[in-house]
C-alpha cells in the first residue's frame, strides 16, 4: 500500500518510469542504455544498459522502500550527488505493473531474475549472466484502472516517451542512448567525443539547422558555471520544447531560471517567443536542494538571486560576444524569387519566406562600451511579432565599402555591400539606438532632461493621480519634472530629450495608464523598463519620414556602436539581407 501511496507521485505516466529506470542506469555507471517501449509505454517499457549490474540478494532488496537510498546520513542530503536518492521508484513502479527484473553483478557467473506483480514478488530465479541489467514494465495501472484510464493517446505518451530519453540523453553527451517504438528505431545517439563535446550531441537530436542558430556560453560567478549553447538574437520559437536546464548534470524546471532567461532576453524576442538553449549550471551540491519533490526536477537555492545572476549576465554576456562570430558558420539568406504574377503556373507554391542573414562584422567600426547595465529593470513588456515569424540572427555590421543607395517606402534604408544589399527598418534601428542610450543614461543617473517653455498641465484619474504623487522622484530619474497642481492636477515642467519634439503628454499617460494597468506600481523598476520602451519608440524616426543619405549614414553608424543591435525593444527585427547570389539565380543569370 506504501508503494501504491509513492506511485501516485513518482509514477504519473510512462515517462516517468524511463526517467527513473534510465537515471538508475546511469547512476550504475552505465555508458550505453537502450529503452524500448510498445503502444506508447502502456503496453511495455523495458531498459537494458551495460551498467555495474546487481547480484541475487541486492536485485531482491532493490524492491524495498529506501533500500537503494544513496543517503547514509543527513550529511550526504545535504550534498546530493547521485540522481537517485530516495530509494523509492523501483517499489513504486513495481506495486502498479507487471516487473521482471533480470541483472548480473559484474565478475559473476550468474545472473538473478525477480518477477513482481502489482507490488507482490511472484518469482526469483538464477539467470543467464548478461551485462548489466534489464527491466521490463508491462500492463502499466493494471491494478488501478482510474489512473490507466486518465492516460492520452499511444501518440502522446510515445511523444512524451522520447522526450525523457532525450532529456537523459541532453544530459550525458559522453554515454549513447538507444530508443525503439514498436520494433522501429526511434533515434541511436552516439557517445560524443569530448571533442566534439555538446554540440555533437545537438547535431545529433536536433539537427545542423538548429546547431547553426546557436551560441556558446561559458560564465562563471562566484563559485558558480554556467556552460552550453544558446540562440543568437533574433531566432525565436513558440513553445519553450527546445530549452534543456541542467543542473550538476540533472534536468530541472525551475520559475528564477525562467525569469532570468527572460531577462536575458529582454528586447531581443517577442513577447510569446522562446530562445532554444541547452544550459548546465554548475553549483556546489551543498548550496542546491534537489529533495524538494519525488520526481526530482525541482530545486531550491540557498542565494536564488546569485543563481538569476549567474543566468541572467551569462546570456548577456554571450549575446554580446556573438557578434565576433564569422559569418559562413550561419545559414544564408533564404530568399525566393517568382515570375510576374500572370507568369505563374496554376497551383505553384508560394514562395519561401525571407529569412534574416548575416553581415560580417567590420573591424573598421570599434563598439564603444556597452550601454546595456545588468540592473534589474524586471521583464519586458514585449508587442507580439507576426504569428508564425521565424527568423535567423542577424549579426549587425556594415559591409566593408558600403553604400547607402537610398531609402525605399519612406521607411526602409538600403544599403549596398561588395556581395548583398541590406534592407534596414529606420524606426527600429532608431529606437534600439534611444533604448541602449536611455538604459546608460539612467544607469548612470543622467538622463538628458529639456525644460518646457511653458508648463503643461495633465489631468489624471484617481488612480494615476495616486501612482503619480508616489513616484515624482522615480519619475524625474527618467527625465519628467512633474510637480502636484491639485488633487488630481500634476504640471509637467520637463520631458526627456528625446521626447521634445513629440507628443510628451500622451507619453506620460500611457507610463501611467501601463504602470495601473499591469499592477506593478510597487516595483518601479519595472515601469522604468516600461517607460525606457515608450520612450525609445516615441523618440525614433519614424516610418514614412524622409532621410536623406547623410542623415541614414548618421543612424547606420549609431547602430554599429550598439551592444546588441539585432532587433528593436519589442523583439522586431532592426534588418534582412539579400545575398547578390541569390540576386543573380532570381533573374536566371546564375
């Protein structure tokens, strides 16, 4: 009954028996685990690796509450090095499916085999001596038929299956992993070489496309590191399924990592859009809890904000360098040319999406300092991107001998290298350049400030006229000189510089209007962040506004001094390129 209690928290579904069965494998010194499984892990799930193995009398122990346990003392819970330490997910797996253990301890001349039922033990007998060990789980809840009935579909539980053989697999580059759905081979992963290190084993669960987008991180603090692979601004997805967290080698899902990994991100991506990124934090044992629930995927930190840190200016630090990266390690431009309209044949298909390239960095144009502090000024408030949007990094830099040729639509800068034309938003190159410059400015506490020559009076709701009168100060560090007029009445006697020549008051209104709105007026860093975006994109040039080529040139050589010139403060993208290549097969002169 004990087990049967344990299961209903270890065992939620068939992938959480190749969680458990797969980290005993590895925790037993195994370099090579194969799993297998039918009808989705319902039917059968059997994982053999080439471990230590167990002889007779331990492979029957094995089964007992807390008899595998790792922890001999409250010393060793307090510096938890094995994945297994609870001693509890072989009794539970085996008290609700059918079991059979088969195992020969190292050097022996005999194996053992054990066959449990529902938690009850139906047979024990010497065995063949094989390599290792080898457990089959069959009929999984065929003793509680409510929770047999709550499982998905065989497709859903396959999916979620291979998942937690791939976070396994994530985990331990050097070891090679094997899985098989239904008699067909899902993926062979090969033990990587420590060459080849992590990016080998990407390569080989996700693809070469994927590696392209990717970044290296290596940043310590402290005593804490952080290493892996991380994508480069301006490459997004959807969902978060391509983001693997490691820590001391064991995957976790934790909220601060999270929210530092927005953090990191912030202006970079789209509100609504993941990075892809394979993390390992290595943290001393005794400073992370990992005995916070049964499954072993949440954590607790004794210094979480050393740990937001660590993440938070690692990333930074990384998407900063990326920049230095030469340019043939990234996929070309995808763009795709058609005939006229009336040229094309009934049902061809539309033509691919352009996607962002790269420039190569130009050694001529030396990035000043960067601007961006590591000050929490909490999470972006990002606008979404296009539904569907997929684009590649974009490393800003001008071409060696550019030329601006002009300006297309009133909105866009062209810009002619020795082998690609630049297509460059204006008003997103301009509001990175003002957000990178208001983020120093108020750093450093010195936000250009202009007087008005006549005071404007704003008129405010009850409750933006409360959040006012609590953050005149906070206001005046962003370069508003507010002074109260009244019970709902506040004179603005100064704007920031940048918002001179624009619609100031509205500016105010809608910092009020999202600072009450969100519900964040007590951290006010957060409405700075907020207020810094308003008025960087109030304070850009504007779509439709003409420039001539000195003014674009101007912006241009702005932009390159930027410390992370690749979108805007909302996630868009700053350019495209067109690669002369692609130009020339278009036309069919190639």
């Amino acid at each position: 009954m004990a087990n049967q209690i344990a299961a209903g928290e270890v065992v939620e579904r068939p992938a959480s028996i190749i969680k458990e069965l797969v980290e005993n494998s590895l925790d037993a010194g195994s370099a090579f685990v194969t799993v297998f499984i039918r009808n989705g892990g319902k039917s059968l799930i059997e994982v053999t690796d080439d471990g230590s193995g167990m002889c007779r009398d331990d492979a029957l122990l094995a089964f007992e509450r807390h008899a595998t346990s790792k922890i001999k003392d409250e010393n060793d819970l307090k510096a938890i090095h094995s994945f297994g330490f609870r001693g509890e997910a072989l009794g539970s797996i085996a008290s609700v499916s059918r079991l059979t253990l088969s195992t020969c301890l190292t050097g022996e001349e005999a194996g053992a085999e054990v066959v449990i039922e529902g938690g009850a033990l139906k047979n024990v007998k010497d065995s063949a001596p094989i390599k290792g060990a080898r457990i089959s789980v069959s009929s999984l809840f065929f003793n509680i038929p409510a929770r047999r009935k709550f499982l998905r579909s065989e497709k859903v539980e396959a999916s979620h299956c291979q998942e937690a053989v791939i976070r396994q697999a994530m985990g331990r580059p050097d070891a090679r992993f094997r899985l098989l759905r239904d008699g067909r081979q899902a993926f062979d992963t090969r033990a990587i070489p420590e060459k080849e290190g992590l990016m080998g084993r990407i390569k080989d669960l996700f693809g070469e496309d994927l590696a392209k987008e990717l970044t290296p991180v290596d940043f310590s603090y402290g005593a804490m590191r952080l290493t892996g692979f991380i994508s480069r601004p301006g490459t997004s997805r959807g969902a978060r399924d391509t983001q693997y967290i490691y820590i001391n080698g064991r995957y976790v899902k934790d909220r601060l990592i999270n929210l530092a990994i927005a953090d990191g991100y912030r202006s970079l991506i789209p509100k609504g859009r993941y990075p892809a990124l394979f993390l390992y934090l290595s943290i001393p044992p005794e400073r992370v809890d990992v005995n916070v629930s049964p499954t072993k995927m949440e954590v607790r930190f004794i210094d979480g904000r050393a740990v937001i840190e660590l993440v938070r200016s690692g990333l930074y630090d990384s998407l900063k360098s990326s920049r230095d990266v030469k340019k043939d390690f990234y996929p070309p431009a995808g763009v795709s040319f058609r005939p006229h309209d009336r040229f094309v044949a009934s049902g061809a298909p539309a033509p691919d999406q352009p996607q962002v390239s790269l420039a190569q960095p130009d050694a001529t144009l030396e990035p000043e300092t960067p601007v961006i502090g590591r000050e929490d000024f909490g999470m972006l408030k990002n606008l979404p991107l296009g539904q569907g949007a997929e684009l590649f990094h974009f490393d800003f830099a001008l071409p060696d001998n550019f030329v601006v040729v002009g300006q297309v639509f009133k909105t866009f800068i062209v810009v002619e290298g020795a082998d690609r034309l630049l297509l460059i938003d204006q008003h997103t190159l301009d509001e990175r350049v003002n957000y990178e410059k208001l983020v120093s400015a108020l750093n450093d506490g010195r936000v250009d400030t202009q007087e008005l020559l006549f005071p404007v009076q704003l008129e405010l709701s009850r409750v933006n006229s409360e959040f006012m009168a609590q953050n005149l100060e906070n206001l005046q560090q962003l370069g508003f000189v507010v002074e109260a007029f009244g019970e709902s009445s506040f004179n603005l006697r100064a704007v920031p510089a940048l918002l001179l020549n624009t619609d100031y008051k509205s500016a105010v209104i809608d910092i009020l209007d999202t600072a009450v709105d969100d519900e964040i007026d007590t951290d006010f860093s957060i409405v700075a962040e907020t207020a810094i975006n308003i008025i960087a994109c109030r304070g850009a040039v504007k779509a439709g506004q003409s420039l001539n080529k000195e003014e674009a040139r101007s912006l241009l050589s702005k932009l390159a001094r930027c410390a992370l010139p690749y979108t805007c403060p909302h996630g868009r993208p700053i350019a495209l390129t067109l690669e002369k290549d692609e130009l020339l097969k278009g036309f069919r002169r190639r």
